[in-house]
C-alpha cells in the first residue's frame, strides 16, 4: 500500500525515528526471549547475563520512544491515523519493555538452575517460547503492512498459547506428584518460566490488537467485557 | 562584499547631503519667491486697508474707491456655487463609485469627467453665457455666474469625492449589507460619514478656485464698475475683476488700491482654507 | 454561564439545507454540486485548503455571493425549508435572520461602541428608541464583552484591540437577532488570547444560535465545532462528527488533509 509522505520532512523524520525504535525494541526483546530460554535449556549462565543487561537497551528505548512521542504530540498536535499511530506507539512501548521485563525474569531463573539435569518438559517450553517469538514476528509484521488482518490471527493465536501452558502446568503437576526423584525446586522454577512465557504471550496480543486500533480506528480490547456504565 | 572604505563612505555620505539639500531648495525656493510677492502686495495694500475701504464702492478717485460691491459680488458667487456643485458632485460621485462601478457607461464618463477638469476655464465661460445668459434667459446675473462657475468646479468635486468614497474600505460596505441593509442604506450612514473628510476638502478646493477665476466671469457679463451693492437680479462684479480693473489703471494709487484688494482676497482664501482643514481634522480624529 | 461541551450530542432538526449548489464567478466554478445539511442550534466547522469554496459556500447561504457582479449560482438553499433564492425571498430581510462575520474585523470607524451595536438596527430602521440601552448591554453581554466597555460606550468602535473589535462586530450581529450566524474565519487575525475567548464564546451562544465556521485552523475545529465538513476544490468530501472526523476520517483525501500530506 503506496503511503503518501507528510509535507513537513521533519515531521515525517520525526514519525520515521519512533517506528525505527519500535522496530528496534521489537527485535531485541525478540532475541532476549530466545537468549534467555536458550540459556535456561542449555544451562549457559553467560547467556543468560547477556539476556539480562540487554534489558538495559530496551529500558533506554522506552524512555527516549516515550519522549519523542510526547514531542511530537506538544509539536505536531497530530490527527487521525497518525495520532493513533502516536498514542499505540505509547503504549506498545510499555508492551514491549514488559516482555522485556519478563525475559529477564526467564534469565534469572536460569542463572539460579545453572548446572542441574534436564526434567523432562523442556521441548514443551522450547515450543513455547518458539511460539511467542512467532507471535511477536507477526504482530510487528502486521503492524509494519498495516495489515489489520494479520493481526487478527496473532489474536486468535493466543488459544494455542494458552493451551500450550496448559499442557506444560498439568506435566510439572504430574512431575511433581509422581517422580521422587525429581528435585521440585526445579519443577516450581520451570513452571514459573512457563507462566513467565504465558504472559509474553498475552502482552504479544495486546500489541497484535494496537495494530488493528491503528489501522481500522476501532477499539478491540476488552470485547465483551466493558462496563456499559 | 567588502565593507566599503572611508573613501567610499565619504562619498556616500556628501551624496547623500547634496540630495538632501536640493529637495530642501526646491522646497524652500517657491516659498521664499511666494513670501516676497505676499510681503510686497502687503507692504503696498496694508496702507489702504480700513473700513472705508471695505465699505466703500469704486470711485474714479483712487483715494475714495472701495470693494464692497466686489466682496459681496466674490462671496455671493462663491456661495451659490458651492450650493450647486457639491450636491450634483457628491451625488454624481455616489453614483459612480457605488452603483455603476463595472458599467460601460460609468466608465464614459469618468475619462470625460478627467478630460473636462482640463478645460481651460474661457471655454466654460463662453460655455455659460449660450447656454445661462442666453438661453434660459438668466442674464448678466450672479446666478448665471454661480452656473458657469459650478459647471468649471464640478470635475473637481467629483473627483476629490470619488478619492473620498474610495477611502472606505469594502469591508465596511459588506459589514453593512451583511447586517440587512440596502446598498443605499450602507452608502448613507457607513460610507458617506466616513468620506467627510475628503469630500469636505474637494468642496474647499472648488469654491477657492471659483473665488480666483476671472476670464469666464467676464464673458458671462460681471461689469467692473458698479456703485450699487448687487443683488441676485442685477449686474455684478467680483474681487478678481475689480482687481484686474485697478491694476489696468495708469494712477500708481489705483496700484494701491488693487494690492489691498488682494490682501483681502487672500485673507478670505485663508479663512476657506482653515476652515476646510480645520472640519477635516475634526472628522478625521473620530477615526 | 454554561459549562464546556459535553460529548457529541444526538442528531438535530436540518435548520439549513444544501442542494445540489453550484457556484462561481465568470466561467471559474468555485463549488460543485453540494448537498449538505447543517443542524440547528449545532456548531458546524467547514475546513479545507485555500481555494476549495468554504467562504463562496457560505456566502451563498445569506446571498453575498450575489454581491460581485459576476457572481453566478444554481441549486437551491433552504432555511427552515424554504429557498432562500426564491422569488419571494427579499436578500436584505434574509440577511437580518442569518448574521456575517468577518475574517477581519469591520466595526464601523465613524460610531461609537453603542452605535456599532445598535447600527444593525438602525441601518435597517427596526430599531425602538426606548429599547436601545438593553439592546446594547444583551448584545454585548452576549459577544463576552459588556464587562471591558461598560464603562466607555461613547468609544470610538476603532478604538478598542483587535480580539475586542471582532467581538464587537460578534455583539453588532447579534443585536439584530438573527437565526443562524454565519463566521468567515473569525479568529485568523487574532492573537491566541483573543482566539480562546471567541472559542470560549461560541460554547455559549451554541444554545440559541445555529453556527457555521469556516476555519483553517483544524485544532480550531475540533476544539469548538459538533460536526466538520471536509471541502476540497469545490467538492464536499466529507461530513462527519467532528470526533469522528478526526480521530478516524473515512475518507482518504480527509485522512491525507489533516494529516499534513498534501502538496
């Protein structure tokens, strides 16, 4: 879809560098997911400290994403599509810093069961993970086509992801009732991980529906469960 | 570019004073030539100047003539033309800038209007005497005097009242029909108030030049020597033919005589002309 | 004094109807075939880029248009259902029941603040000498300016600032009680001061007065308008809640309009 330029170059300078940064923010809490996984799958503590400082780049393009866009707004007083643009890149920002947040979460638990034998659901959570690195591909796809409907599958996706953890709680449960020989602090420490990557998976929705806001101008959050006051 | 160096400065700078100090010449030239003739016709008059001589009527003594006849003759003339030229002036003006503004015909009759302001003024007198003299029989009067005089200043007023009404912004006209009103109505209590001013200047400029004019006068029959003072059936004379008369006189005295009616002539052009500045300064404060 | 604007209020009664007009000076068409409705006792914004026939649109409303010699015009207006191009329908009484006002202000250099007011009335002889002092203080307690010139009526009307000036032309308009007033970017030659308090006035006199606005100042709009009409080169592109409008225009030329993407 061929998308006119604004007449003030500054302007859509200043439109372009918020997108970059939310492109940027994307693709590193995408790769802290994988790192931070990666790090508690194969017991690599060094990863799983690079996972956790890189969460300090993504704070910093939260402060200065959130500073321009307060800029543009005091400057530009933005309308239509591009004050939606404006207000969602506000928000996907908190988004973002949040999987962000959660990554390092996943990390720290790995740098804690550093050096302990496997249990027996990691490729449960190696597939869920792999699913929220998808789902966060698509989302930021949808948002950079301005694809309303590749947004709406991230959203219907979020069934699998649920699922998936679903399957993942009832194994630790199971795990931990049955095998003695299972250490349990490990099984809590998994699970925790599990419920970490659940919550990306939500967060990951909530961006796919800024994108549909974005493009069709209608509020999709909360269906069916707003207050008609 | 460099900046210029003290050379180029200087040069600049006596340019600058030598551009100066002609415009003040010729500024400060026709006055001082005005001030001597003034002086010199006061310093000649101001001797013969007294009641007697406003009083008195012409005389073939030089000594016992006066200029009553011709004072009231010039103020009479100027007043009746006043009275006939501004009306028929500011209504033709109206007309022209309010209602026929794109008209073929408007556009007529403004060239003409330019072209009769140049008309020399002999022609107007021949002018009236065919047409008021003779032709509607008025004869050798005041009133056929004020006609000619008032057909010789009406470009004037039209002109000096188109310039006023073209003062008046359109926007003050569409902020009158935009509240209701008619175009009439506009041009009565918006338009008309605000072109006071100049049109109070025209009026001046007219009647001071009607005061001054002489050739057409004659044509249309004032007399020089009348005795009587005239009324507006009756023969007339006026200040410029009295003094035209007095001046063809041999008798230096008779020279006296006309400096003084001179003196007299200006000071009622001075009186015109402070009054005209003095109303248009009035109106033109309120805005 | 009432309190600021509410949510989009519901739909009212059509008090002006557009149809199918067509306008313009010589052979240059400045509209095209515009049909729209605007609402009683409703702020409605017109908003485009120069040239697009916002001003000849609302000039053909209380028939100034047909002030220029080479104005022309075809389609019909209706005011409370009846065309205001009608045989019948005397311009100079139409003008009494929709008021003007001007993108610069044109009080009347010659009169005073209370005879600006009262010369809507008085140019049109409908003024009641008895009346004249109340009309003067409803007038100008209407346009938000009793309380500055109370105390100096007798004030040339060329005397006061600018922002007062157009508030005076405001109160000189509605002194004749019009039905609708008609605004022609009213604050394009005003400082922000004077603009906020004009805004903050047609809060109040949206109550009693149908108004339409033309503005270039698109903030403007949404700031005081209920519904906004997007022209573009004597088309009427869109005509919507001014929430709506601008939040998430359905038009494309609209979308590209208020977001700086023309030319």
């Amino acid at each position: 879809m061929e998308q006119k330029r604004h007449t003030d170059r500054e302007y859509e300078a200043e439109l372009g560098r918020v997108r970059d940064n939310l492109l940027r923010m994307t693709g590193r809490v995408e790769q802290m997911i994988a790192d931070s996984v990666e790090a508690l799958l194969e017991g690599d503590t060094d990863l799983a400290q690079k996972a956790i400082e890189d969460d300090h780049k993504v704070n910093r393009l939260e402060v200065d994403t959130d500073d321009l866009c307060l800029l543009i707004l005091a400057r530009r007083q933005p309308l239509g599509s591009d004050l939606r643009f404006i207000t969602l890149a506000m928000k996907m920002v908190t988004d973002l810093e949040r999987i962000g947040d959660l990554a390092v979460n996943i990390a720290e638990r790995a740098v804690a069961l550093s050096g302990e034998r496997p249990v027996g659901f990691e490729s449960l959570l190696s597939r869920l993970a792999e699913l929220d690195q998808a789902q966060l591909r698509g989302a930021i796809e949808a948002f950079v086509a301005r694809d309303a409907a590749a947004a709406e599958a991230v959203c219907a996706a979020d069934d699998q992801v649920d699922r998936l953890y679903l399957e993942l709680a009832r194994e630790a449960q199971e795990k931990m009732a049955g095998d003695g020989g299972v250490r349990i602090e490990r099984a809590v420490h998994l699970q925790a991980v599990a419920r970490f990557l659940e919550r990306i998976g939500d967060h990951v929705t909530n961006l796919a529906e800024l994108v549909i806001f974005l493009v069709r101008g209608k509020d999709v959050r909360h269906l069916g469960k707003l207050d008609d006051g | 570019m460099r900046a210029p160096g003290p050379a180029q400065r200087r040069r600049r700078r006596t340019g600058e004073r030598l551009f100066f100090l002609l415009c003040l010449a010729s500024v400060l030239v026709p006055l001082a030539m005005l001030a001597t003739l003034i002086g010199d016709v006061v310093l000649d008059g101001a001797g013969r100047l007294s009641w007697e001589f406003l009083r008195g009527t012409p005389s073939r003594r030089a000594s016992a003539a006066g200029i009553w006849p011709a004072l009231i003759g010039s103020l009479t003339l100027i007043g009746l033309t006043a009275l006939l030229a501004v009306p028929v002036g500011v209504a033709a003006a109206v007309y022209l800038e309010e209602y026929g503004r794109r008209s073929r015909m408007a556009g007529i009759i403004e060239v003409n209007i330019a072209n009769l302001a140049g008309v020399p003024s002999i022609i107007y007198g021949l002018l009236g005497l065919e047409v008021f003299v003779r032709l509607f029989g008025m004869g050798s009067t005041v009133v056929a005097g004020a006609c000619t005089l008032a057909l010789l200043v009406l470009p004037v007023v039209i002109m000096a009242s188109r310039e006023a009404l073209r003062t008046a912004p359109d926007a003050l006209r569409e902020g009158a029909v935009a509240l209701g009103a008619t175009r009439w109505q506009a041009i009565r209590q918006v338009v008309l108030p605000l072109a006071l001013p100049g049109i109070l200047t025209g009026a001046i400029l007219a009647v001071a030049r009607a005061l001054g004019e002489t050739a057409p006068l004659i044509v249309v029959g004032a007399v020089v020597f009348i005795t009587f003072t005239p009324d507006l059936g009756s023969q007339y004379t006026a200040l410029p033919i009295q003094i035209f008369n007095w001046v063809s006189m041999p008798q230096k005295a008779f020279l006296d005589n006309a400096a003084a009616a001179i003196v007299v002539l200006l000071v009622v052009l001075l009186l015109l002309s402070s009054t005209a500045i003095f109303l248009r300064n009035k109106y033109q404060a309120r805005l | 004094m009432s309190p600021h604007r509410t949510s989009t209020p519901g739909r009212a009664r059509p008090k002006i109807v557009a149809d199918e007009v067509t306008a313009g000076f010589g052979d240059k068409t400045v509209l095209r075939a515009i049909s729209m409705e605007i609402e009683e006792n409703r702020v409605t914004a017109i908003i485009g880029p120069s040239g697009c026939g916002k001003s000849t649109f609302i000039r053909c409303i209380n028939r100034m248009h047909e002030q220029s010699p080479i104005a022309r015009i075809a389609g019909r207006v209706l005011l409370d259902g009846q065309d205001v191009y009608d045989r019948s329908v005397d311009p100079v009484l139409l003008r009494r029941r929709v008021g003007m006002v001007f993108q610069k202000p044109n009080p009347f250099p010659t009169m005073s603040i209370r005879d600006n007011v009262l010369a809507g009335l008085r140019l049109t002889g409908t003024l009641r000498r008895k009346a004249a002092t109340e009309v003067v203080e409803r007038s100008l307690g209407q346009a938000a300016l009793w309380d500055e010139v109370k105390d100096r009526l007798d004030d040339p009307g060329g005397s006061l600032s600018g922002g007062q000036q157009q508030r005076l032309c405001i109160a000189r308009a509605l002194a004749v009680e019009p039905e609708v007033l008609l605004m022609d970017e009213p604050c394009s030659a005003l400082d922000p001061i004077a603009t906020a308090r004009i805004e903050d006035l047609l809060h109040t006199l949206r109550d009693h007065y149908t108004i339409v606005i033309v503005t270039h100042n698109m903030q403007q709009a949404t700031r005081v308008s209920d519904r906004t009409a997007f022209f573009l080169g004597g088309d009427l592109v869109e005509l919507a809640a001014t929430d709506d409008l601008f939040t998430r225009p359905r038009d494309p030329r609209t979308e590209d309009y208020i977001t700086g993407k023309f030319g």
